[in-house]
C-alpha cells in the first residue's frame, strides 16, 4: 500500500508540474493575441497616450475596417480560394499517399525517396519557370495558379509523408478481406482505408485551409486586379493604407484571424485524436 500510495504522489506530482508548464507556456501564445484585442478596441486617444488597457471599448474601429475596404469581396475571395484548394490539397495527398504505402508498383520507394527530397527545394527555385508556364497557359490575373495545382499534389510532400505513415499503421487485412468480397481498390481506399486515418486528413484540411486562407506571397505573384485580391493581400493593402493606426490594423487583422481559430476550436478534437494516433503507431 505504501509503495503504491507512493506511486499516486509521483503521478499527482508530475501531473502538476505539466499543467504548471503548460500554463506558462500557454501565457507566451496568449499575449501577443490578448495584445491585438485590446489594441483593436482602443481609440485614438489611448492609441497616441500608449496605455496598455483602453479608457473605453472603442467598437467603431471593426465597422471602420470593414466599410474602408471591400471586404465582404475580399472575404469571398478568400473562402474560394481556400476551399477549392484545401480540397484539392486533401483529395491528391491521400490519394498520393496511398499509392505509396498500400500499392505495389515498380519503383515505388525510389519514388517516393523523390518525392521526400522536393521538400529540400525551395520554392523560390521553380518561381519564375511555373509563373512563365502559368503566363503562357493564360492563367495570370485568375485563381488557377493558385487552386490547380492543388489538385496534382503539387506542393504535398509533407502531407503525404505524414499521411502515408498512417496509411502503412493500418493492417493490409483489412484491404486483402475487402478484395475478397469483391471491391475495387478506390472503393478500399474511399470506404476503409480513408475512414481510419480521418483524424489526420482533418488536421491536413485545417492546416492546408489557414496556410491558403493566411496566403501572402503567391497571390502577391498571380493577381494585380484588385477584384481578385484575398483577405491576407488585403489587409496589407489596408495596413498601408492605414499605416499610423494600429487599432484599424488590428481591428482588421483580428477580423482576418477569427475563422482559423474558430476553425481550430471545431476540429480540436480530431487535432488531439491524431496526436495520439501518432504517438501509438510510433
């Protein structure tokens, strides 16, 4: 009993000193966003006296960043792109990598020892060839630069990394009874497969949407009609625009920020789902 009793404090400890941790930690992530949340509720009177708390909630500052600029355009903008992409990234990563750990094929591994080595290029490399392509197909001034490649895993190799490790973490019994009973090998992929590793191609969605939805550079390279221009293109628009009012600018960036983390608060729990995943099949 007393060894066991001693075993329970151990845990308790440890338990407490993680939680104390992870609070501190947390405090480092809090304040830069607890810091654009009060910028953005500050008047310009508090703005110029440089105090940390605002003498009054200045909520006029979100109804000015909203009605300066076009943004329920920009914002549309910025959904499609993000959601046409995102869906594109998810549905060639899984199928990529699928292949690469489910499929027997020649030269399968040196392949993919391929694949994993375009992630040492950087991107700027194959800049100026891809925006000669895009220019020639007639692509400039649309999303299709943007969006297409998406769909042909350009630019995946992490995520089928990832995702192909999963992929091989499910047993081949599952697929070989499957074929026995008749199905096809998309039907394996789309109904079995696909179903056990969905904790990860969430994370892959969610991750793939905020880096599409936060995206600077490359419409900053694709799109010169103000039409056309995203929520992240914008607001640096608006920013320059704006450039000795911080508390329009954070109005506005908080504004940009708010669907990503309502989006991570939704999916927090397959975040966490995969996490473990992760942990148990390593």
């Amino acid at each position: 009993m007393a060894h066991r009793s001693t075993i329970h404090g151990r845990l308790v400890r440890e338990k407490v000193v993680a939680y104390v941790l992870v609070s501190i930690a947390s405090i480092f992530f809090l304040v830069p966003l607890l810091w654009m949340v009060l910028t953005a509720l500050k008047s310009s009177e508090d703005l110029a006296s440089g105090v940390f708390l605002p003498s009054k909630l200045y909520w006029e500052n979100f109804k000015t960043a909203v009605t300066s600029i076009p943004f329920a355009q920009y914002t549309l903008n910025s959904l499609y792109y993000a959601f046409f992409a995102t869906i594109g990234v998810t549905f060639s990563s899984t199928l990529s990598a699928y292949a690469f750990s489910k499929l027997k094929w020649p030269g399968r591994e040196k392949w993919f020892l391929v694949m994993i080595g375009t992630l040492v290029i950087p991107s700027q490399v194959v800049q100026i060839p891809l925006f000669i392509l895009y220019s020639k197909l007639g692509w400039i001034n649309t999303y299709n630069p943007l969006i297409i490649p998406s769909y042909f895993a350009v630019g995946c190799a992490a995520n089928i990394f990832l995702l192909r490790q999963f992929f091989m973490g499910v047993p081949d019994s599952f697929k070989e009874s499957a074929m026995i009973d008749g199905a096809s090998e998309f039907s394996i992929f789309w109904t079995i497969m696909l179903p056990m590793i969905k904790s990860m191609v969430v994370v892959i969605s969610i991750t793939a949407f905020m880096g599409f939805w936060n995206d600077f550079y490359n419409p900053l390279l694709y799109i010169s009609n103000g039409d056309y221009f995203p929520l992240a293109y914008a607001i640096r628009t608006f920013a320059t625009q704006y450039a000795n009012q911080n508390n329009l600018i954070m109005a506005a960036s908080l504004i940009v920020t708010l669907p990503t983390l309502i989006l991570f608060f939704i999916a927090q729990k397959q975040i966490v789902s995969s996490a473990v995943d992760s942990g148990v099949k390593g």
